[in-house]
C-alpha cells in the first residue's frame, strides 16, 4: 500500500470518527479496517454514545468500548460482563443502549477500594460502579 493510500484510509477514518452520526456509524465495514477487532470494538462503543456532544463522547467511549482482552485487564470480571452486554444490547443506540448495559453490568467490587472511594462508588443501589474508584461518566448535561 502506497503513502497515498494509507493518507487517504486515515483522513475516511478520520472523516467518520468526526461526523457522529448513526448512519456514518453503521455503514463503517470494520473488515477493511487495518486493526477488524479494534474497530469492532470502537464501534460498539460508538453506539453507545452517538447521541452526546463531543466532550462527553469521549468520556463515554472511555467507559463503553470493551477492550481488546480481558486477560490484562484489572476487573476482568466487569470487561467479561461488558463484553457480554454489548452483545446482549445489539440494536440498541443512545442512552437506551447505555441504560441496557448498565443493568447488565456487576456492582464494583468494593473489597479491593480505600473506604471512601467504597462509600461514593460502590453504593448498592448503584450498579455502574467498574471495580474501581471510576463509576459511570456523567453524561446529562
């Protein structure tokens, strides 16, 4: 593949990142992608936060798009459970899909969290915390 070319996928690339839209989003053919399992899963997550601003896009796919293995992961129990609802929640976009996945997803495991983190992000009510001091993005405005 000629410098060209490799200009030309990076700028499409580029070009469907920036343009947000569902339709952009579901015409993306991950087959042709340099990395298919990166963009598989880039795309899952994109799903899940289509409907916010860019700012809090980011901060969304963060949370949202399942890495690659979760062999390496700190709470491979909670990459496991994203993994298994993003495949649960197919069809869905939007905050639809995000609240589909949130219920799928295990409470965080507060035996490895300093107190304080465990009292603000492992509340039994909430079922977003990941295992961590991170809990769910705020995404309303």
């Amino acid at each position: 593949m000629s410098s060209w070319e490799g200009c030309v996928r990076a700028g499409f690339g580029l070009l469907l990142c920036c343009l947000g839209s569902q339709a952009a989003a579901a015409d993306v053919d991950c087959s042709r992608a340099i990395a298919p399992q990166r963009c598989q899963a880039y795309q899952q997550g994109l799903r899940s936060c289509l409907d916010l601003a860019e700012p809090q896009r980011r901060v969304c796919l963060a949370y949202y798009t399942p890495p690659l293995s979760c062999q390496r992961q700190r709470d491979a129990k909670r990459c496991e459970a994203l993994l298994a609802a993003q495949a649960s929640c197919e069809g869905m976009t939007g905050a639809g899909r995000r609240q589909c996945i949130d219920e799928r997803l295990p409470s965080g495991d507060c035996s490895r969290l300093p107190q304080s983190c465990a009292e603000g992000a492992c509340d039994s009510s909430r079922r977003r915390g990941a295992g961590w001091c991170l809990s769910a993005p705020p995404l309303a405005d």
